[in-house]
C-alpha cells in the first residue's frame, strides 16, 4: 500500500506541495472540493453527504481505494469526525462502517471505511457494530443500472444480534442511489434496530 507518511506533516496530503489548513489538505485543493453539507432522505432514513461528488473528490477516493494511497484516510477520517462531531451524530450506541465482502478485502488489502472510523473511534462515545458482515460477494455498484445495483445487493449482508432500542450511524464513501445504505438498514431493522443515520463522505445529490 502506498503511503506518503514520509512527507512533512505540515504538507497537504493531496498535492503534496502546500501547507495544510484543514483535513489534511491545502487551501488550493479545500477550494476544489465542492461542500454541500446536504441532508437527505433514504425512505425514511436522514443520510448526511458532506461533499458532492464532483471530479476533486472522484479522484481521491479512487486514489484511497484502487491506488491504496492509504495516508488518504487521515484525509478523509478528518472530514467524517469533524461533520459528525458538529450535527451531533455521535449520540448513538454503535458505528457501523459499510461493509465490504471478503474477496475485496483480499483484493485490495485494506477495509477503506474501517480504516477511516479506527482514526477516531477512540475519541467518541460509541462502539463498533460488531459482527455485521458482507457475506455474498458483489459486482461494483458503479458498473450497473439503477435495477441491478438494487438486485445486486439482495441477502448481500447479515449480523445475529438483537439491537432493540439502539441506534446505528452507518458510514460510508460514497452515496448514489442508496441502495446499499437500504440493504444494509433493512438487516438492521429485523434485528429490531430503533434509529439508523447514514453518513457519506460524499454524494452524487447536490441539493436537499
């Protein structure tokens, strides 16, 4: 995995050349991000996206996720703790980061959510969800049309613990359709889950 810890810690993250101001990255690439802070509905879920998904922020999840530029979830850790921090979405019982299944975990060697939350997991109230897992192995939802992106992700995760009366913020990259914030909600509601808030680092949805 690449990872550029070797760079000075005052140096952005993302081009590597200016000082840092806040997340990690410079004044020049902040400006290239496109902050939303939008609020949305899931069905009758509220989901949170901090950032909209404009080419700025395609680019460093790819980057995170398919080039293994690992040092990138400091980057995106800081965003996720900040906003979280700020709406108060820390008051629940357990954090879940969005799942992936075990072949690509292997495939790309990290848990990307996982490894974002563990920066600040520590510093809050709540505790890992543990034991959900993704247990069928899925096509990329990104490849696929609105009604196979929902098809794909049928049975696609499980966990076995009674969560009456607790509360879940689900976290993810990225949101689209959210069919995979559903999929996932809809294991949480037959264990009796009260309240699920989804978080996305960033989302194709610009406005409320």
């Amino acid at each position: 995995m690449i990872d550029f810890l070797f760079l000075d810690k005052n140096i952005c993250y993302n081009c590597k050349k200016n000082e840092i101001v806040a997340h990690f990255l410079c004044k020049d690439c902040l400006k290239k991000l496109d902050y939303v802070a939008n609020k949305f509905s899931i069905e009758n879920y509220d989901c949170h996206a901090v950032y909209f998904y404009n080419e700025v922020m395609r680019k460093l999840i790819a980057d995170y996720k398919f080039n293994r530029n690992t040092s990138l979830a400091k980057v995106f850790s800081s965003i996720v703790y900040d906003y979280a921090r700020i709406n108060n979405l820390f008051d629940c019982d357990y954090i879940l980061p969005s799942p992936s299944s075990k072949s690509t975990l292997n495939n790309r060697g990290f848990d990307h959510i996982k490894m974002i939350t563990d920066h600040f997991i520590d510093d809050v109230a709540c505790e890992y969800l543990m034991d959900f897992r993704k247990i069928k192995n899925t096509q990329a939802q990104h490849n696929l049309g609105k009604e196979d992106r929902a098809l794909n992700l049928i049975d696609a995760f499980s966990i076995e613990k009674d969560l009456t009366e607790k509360s879940v913020l689900l976290i993810d990259d990225l949101i689209t359709t959210g069919n995979t914030a559903m999929e996932i909600i809809k294991v949480l509601e037959k264990n009796n889950v009260k309240e699920v808030i989804v978080l996305a680092i960033t989302s194709e949805r610009r406005i409320n």
